[in-house]
C-alpha cells in the first residue's frame, strides 16, 4: 500500500513538470518557425491589376486581406545574421538605379514609432544607396521597435538612428524631431539636394527616379503649403514675441540643401522651435513661417508670404504629401483616423496618378492590399524605368505680387463674421438658450440629431473588490445649431471657424454609470469647430470611473463586459435621435486600449431606448459602449497556481516519506495548510465579496482538501495496513 501511493505522488509530480516543461518548449518552437517566402509582398497571392485601375470591381480577397506581421518579427529577431534577414524579407536596392540619381542624392527624415515591419516596407520602397536616411524614434516606443531599428544603422551605413524624447499625436517634439533630422543630415558630407519628411505611414507614389525628375524642376525652391495662421492656436502667448510673422502649413515640405545648410548655420529656426512649444499642432507652423519671410529670414529659396496669392492659377501646386482631411471624406473609400483618411484598396487607383511624391497614410491592419499594391507598382517603374511622367509639369512658377496682404484680407472676414453670428444678427446669440424648442408638445418634422462617437480609449485600471473600472476616453460631440449657419458666398468660401467651447451652447453631456468623472484638459484650451452649415464639433476628454458588475467564477481565466452609459437627460426624448459610434480604428488597436493585466478582446458602441425613464414616461436613448475585457492570468499563474502545486507536491512527499513519524509528518500538513489559508486569504483580498466562488479558490481549497486526505491516509496508514493485513491472514488460513 505504502508503495504503490510513493509511486502515485511520483507520478503526479512527473507530470506535472512535464506538462510545464512541454508548454515552454511549445512556445520557444513557434520563435524558430520560419516563413518559406523571401519577398513578402510577391507571395501575398494579391491581384494588384483590378486595384490599380479606375473602375473595375474589386474582388472580396483583396478588401478582406489581412496581414499578420508578428511571423515576420519574430524571423527577424531570432535570426542569427538580421541584416541578411531584412534585406531577404524587405529587397532593400543593392545598386543605384542609374547615373541620373547617383548625381542627385537625397535625404529623408523618418518619424517613426510603432509597427516595425511597415516602417521596414516603408523604408525599402524609399530606399537607394546614394539617398541618406535619418529615423527619429521616440523613447516611448517599444523597447523591441527601438532595438530593431536602431539595428538598422548596422546594415547600411546611409540609414542613422536619433534617439529623441517621447513623440505623441500633435506634439511639439513632432517637429522638433523632425527639424533635428534635417540639422544631422545637413552636417553629412552626402551631397544630397532635397530633404523629405516622411512618416511611418506613408507610401511613395514616384519611383526614385521619377522624384529625382521632379525635383530637378524644382530649381532649388522649396515646396511647401501656405496659409494664414490661425491666432487661435497660441493658447494665450502673445504673436508680437515670435521671432517671425508666423504662416499656417503641413508637417511635410520639401527643402533645398542650401535652405537646410542656412537654418542649421542660424539660431532662428531653434527660436521659433522654442516658441512654438505649447501651441496648439506646431509641426503645423513651422515650415511656411521659415519659408515665407524673406524680409525677415533670408535664408535660400525664401519668398515673401505676405505678397503671395495662393488662388493664383500659375502657382506651383502642393506636391509634397498626398493627405484626403475631414473636409473632403465624401471620397475617402476607407475611414477616417485623426482627421484624415486611411487608404483603402478602392483608393488607390484615383492616388496612384496623382502629382503628389508620398501619400499619407496606409494601415497595415486595415486593407494591407491597397499599401502592397502601392509598393509593387513603385517598384514596377523603378524596375522598367517608367517615365511616362511629364515632369516639366512640376517646374516652380511661383509668382508673387505686391501689395496683397492675404492675412489682411482674410482677417477681417472672420472678424466681421464673428461678429455676424454672435453680435450684429436678427438676434443676439445667447449660449445659455438650447437651439432646441422645450415645449413638450412640440413635434418637429426631422428630429434634431446629437452624434456621439467615442475616438480613444485607454483602460487605466480595474478594482476588483469595489466592482469599478478607470479608463481614459476622448469623446466627440456633434451637433447642429442653425443660429450659427452662415452663406459661403458672402465670407469669401471660408468654410469652418474655430472658437472656444465655451462661447456657444452645447449638450449636456452625462454619464449615468459613472461614480466619477473627471474632465482633465484645461478648460481654457477646449474649441468647438463650427461648419458653415450649422454643425458643430467638440472633444471631451474624460477619466471616468464607472461601475462594472464582475462574473469572478472563472478567475483568473474570466472574462468581463463592462459598460458605460451615457446621454442628455435633460432633454424630451422625442426631440432628439442620437446616434453613438465608435471610431473604427479603435477595434484594431484593441491590444493598446488594455493595460498589462487586462486585454480589451472587442468594444461595441450603440444607442438604446429606456422606457419610462424621464418625466413623461416616453423612451430615452443612451449611448452604451461596451469593452470586453479578458484577464491575462500569467501573473496568477506564476504566483498562486504553480507555487501551489508545487508546495501541495512536496508536502504530499514529504507526510509519505519513510522514517518520519507521527509528529513530523502532522508538522508538515499543518505547514502546507497554514500556507494555503494564507493564499486564500491573499485571493480574497482581490476579489469583491459576492456568492461567486472563484475558479483559483476551488484550486487552493481543493489543494487543501488533498492534504488533508493524505495526512489522514498518513497517520492511519499502519492502522489500514494491520487491519487489511490481519483481514488477509485469516482468509489466507482459512483455506490453506
């Protein structure tokens, strides 16, 4: 008896270890699989013809493609020579194409800081030996992101590496990133002739060579956007202290060498950098406000900003960086994602014959085939040295006229349609009046419409003994007040106005689900952007707290729907539809939304009717998102579930041992139970106080329930072994 259970705990040890051992062998396997394809997009089994032209129908596998990078990560990684690896993977060009781009170098500076691979894509599409490269990465990116690249700087000695401080949406250390780029590559002793700002979503629509062509054109201009600046966005510093008269531009521009040689020889450039801190999107004024003041910064290819007609026909066209805004969504295929369009496969033939050098932006996740076919066909003309490109067409005519100040031309006309709208109207605008009729009886013929579309989230933290969840959400309000519509004709076509948030009237926008909520941005800095037509738009930023009932049977495997419920409830029901959205990127960032103990497996956003909730009896709608959360039990796992079986073996072990008596053997047993009262009382410190007994509880008690058992088999165990031996002795001379 005392044999066969030695060898039954022996067993279950075994087992044990070797389910663990083979679960981390499984793992360490799927890092050594390796991809039979060398030339990614060549395998991709995409039919690039019927994207690439206008009109034809698309067939489902090119919309529905996905595209899994992680493989081809880990082939990287876990490579013993990854330069060799990447160049497989990604055909970065070993030679220079001809003897035109080898006398006409140039330099790109990168912004990057997520999604490695499709930098990597992105990089090989731009990438030539005589061009110079420059990628600025932010310390909040990924501990592996950053190695990988930085990695780069090894392989190909043109690519370099700047590590810079941390890099979020609309920062000032965009541009300043940006600029720093521009300074390092311009102390380079590469002759290179023109510098591009590229982002690690961009996509090139000329072929090396045909960019070359264009820029020759150039003369030696710089490219770049210009309009107005908009006073709104100095967030209180006084214009009069910038160093120049500042313009309104696009992050990207191109810019002559002797244009870069001369900002990084002067101070100017850093000063205007340190003033632009703290305004509202600074990579958004810097360019221009270099370019257009020749009086002031005469730096190469400088013009006089204020004695430029930007409507004039013979001006030289934008071509830096294709970007399809919020304004014109109509013909975005795709969706939007921060205002601008992400590209689809029905998108690309309409860009692909556009003047523009790169387009801004492609998603790997979201229709990888229109990025793939991109790149393949750049790579086809590069290949066949495609040159049905009039380039002549891009030769800089930039003319410019005296006397037409367009700041002072526009100025007044926002001015005098300020005060149109709130001052000088049929009636004087009054914020505290909603521009919807009270009466309840009211019935109007199209119910006014309140649009709520949740665009980030970011799951701070759950408390699972007081039931709540903490996340952080940035909200956008749109609504429609027809005391704030004005005649395009009559306003020289100005089409939005931005002003504060606080000068109009809004929703009044609840939580109902929300113990807390905090609006954290600074009120002094929340805008309202009004359209001609009457439809406003606001964020919100809120941290709210809100109550979540949680199901801990499964723990630590469960898997939790939290809500939050939101609405106007001031407001009869039958006035008003709302509609609630959620922004569609939003589902593919899912992984980001969680934190390290949870992981967000899906969100859903939409409207229901509560009936009977307001005074009148009649439904209300309220906005509902729902996150799905899934716990990640690794921590649980490693801390509770394996020190547990671990311990429950080795007393197990050690109450069957021979030459151990009574005492030692109880000492044991009531060690191993002390121990396990201590992590069941550790569990319940992290568990709310419901009649749901968890799933690692039944674990711990049930180890407990198993100790017992084998102290009590233990210590009767002579006694059992006496009484089954006498038993058997009788019967043995009973009929021997």
């Amino acid at each position: 008896m005392r044999v066969f259970l030695n060898f039954l705990i022996y067993l279950i040890l075994l087992t044990g270890f070797w389910a663990i051992f083979r679960f981390f062998w499984e793992k360490s396997e799927n890092f050594d699989k390796k991809e039979k394809s060398l030339k990614i997009i060549d395998n991709l089994g995409i039919s690039c013809e019927k994207i690439l032209q206008v009109g034809e129908k698309i067939d489902e596998h090119e919309l529905n493609l996905t595209f899994d990078s992680r493989k081809i990560e880990d082939q990287i990684l876990y490579s013993t020579n990854r330069c060799a690896k990447i160049h497989e993977l990604f055909d970065f060009a070993e030679k220079t194409g001809s003897a035109e781009e080898a006398d006409f170098p140039l330099a790109y500076g990168i912004l990057a800081y997520k999604e490695i691979i499709q930098v990597l894509f992105m990089l090989s599409a731009f990438y030539q030996p005589q061009n110079v490269y420059c990628i600025a990465v932010g310390e909040n990116s990924g501990t592996l992101f950053k190695f990988l690249l930085d990695d780069l700087t090894t392989c190909w000695p043109n690519v370099h590496f700047l590590s810079r401080p941390p890099i979020h949406w609309g920062s000032h250390e965009i541009i300043n990133s940006a600029y720093s780029c521009l300074e390092f590559l311009a102390r380079l002793k590469n002759d290179w002739k023109y510098f591009q700002y590229l982002s690690g979503v961009d996509a090139p629509l000329k072929s090396n060579l045909e960019m070359v062509r264009i820029l020759r054109q150039l003369n030696g201009s710089a490219n770049f956007e210009l309009k107005p600046y908009p006073e709104g966005r100095l967030r209180g510093k006084a214009l009069s202290d910038s160093p120049l008269p500042l313009f309104k531009s696009s992050l990207s521009a191109l810019v002559p060498r002797a244009s870069a040689n001369a900002m990084s020889q002067s101070n100017i450039p850093r000063d205007l950098l340190a003033f632009l801190k703290n305004t509202g999107i600074a990579d958004e004024s810097f360019w221009a406000t270099m370019f257009a003041n020749r009086k002031r910064f005469a730096i190469p290819a400088s013009i006089d900003g204020n004695a430029t007609t930007l409507s004039a026909p013979q001006q030289t066209p934008y071509i830096s960086r294709y970007q399809l805004w919020e304004m014109r969504k109509a013909e975005c295929r795709n969706y939007l994602s921060s205002g601008s369009c992400v590209f689809g496969v029905e998108d690309v033939a309409r860009i692909i014959t556009r003047r523009e050098l790169v387009a801004h932006k492609f998603y790997l996740r979201s229709q990888p085939a229109a990025y793939f076919c991109v790149l393949r066909e750049i790579r086809r003309r590069q290949a066949e040295n495609d040159l049905s490109l009039q380039a002549l067409l891009y030769e800089e005519r930039r003319c410019e006229f005296d006397g037409v100040d367009l700041l002072k031309a526009l100025g007044p006309v926002q001015y005098n349609l300020t005060q149109l709208l709130f001052e000088n109207g049929a009636f004087k605008y009054d914020k505290e009046v909603s521009p919807l009729p009270q009466d309840s009886h009211t019935h109007l013929l199209q119910p006014w419409e309140y649009n709520i579309e949740f665009i980030r989230l970011k799951l701070i933290d759950v408390d699972e003994p007081k039931e709540q969840m903490m996340i952080v959400a940035e909200i956008t309000q749109e609504w429609y007040d027809p005391r704030l519509e004005w005649d395009l004709k009559e306003h020289q076509n100005i089409e939005t106005m931005y002003w504060r948030l606080e000068k109009v009237w809004s929703p009044p926008f609840v939580v109902y689900t929300a113990s807390e909520v905090v609006e954290f941005r600074d009120q002094n800095f929340r805008m309202v952007k009004v359209f001609y037509s009457g439809s406003l738009k606001a964020h919100i930023p809120l941290k709210i707290t809100t109550n979540c009932k949680l199901n801990m049977t499964n723990f630590p495997f469960d898997h939790q729907i939290c809500e939050i419920r939101a609405g106007i409830p001031t407001m009869d029901s039958h006035i008003y539809k709302l509609f609630t959205s959620l922004r569609p990127e939003l589902l593919d960032f899912c992984e980001n939304v969680g934190n390290s103990a949870w992981e967000i497996v899906n969100i859903t956003a939409g409207t229901e009717s509560i009936r009977g909730y307001d005074f009148m009896g009649v439904n209300v709608q309220v906005a509902v998102l729902k996150l799905h959360l899934k716990r990640n039990p690794v921590y649980y796992l490693y801390m509770i579930v394996l020190p547990t079986f671990i311990i429950n073996s080795i007393s197990i072990a050690g109450v069957f041992l021979k030459n151990t008596n009574k005492m030692e053997r109880l000492t044991v047993g009531l060690t191993h139970i002390m121990t396990m009262t201590f992590i069941l009382g550790i569990i319940a410190d992290k568990l709310p106080k419901t009649e749901d007994v968890p799933l690692l509880g039944k674990f711990v008690i049930f180890s407990l329930f198993i100790m017992i058992c084998a102290m009590t088999v233990s210590t009767y165990l002579k006694r059992i072994s006496g009484f089954v031996g006498g038993k058997l002795e009788g019967v043995r001379s009973k009929f021997g």
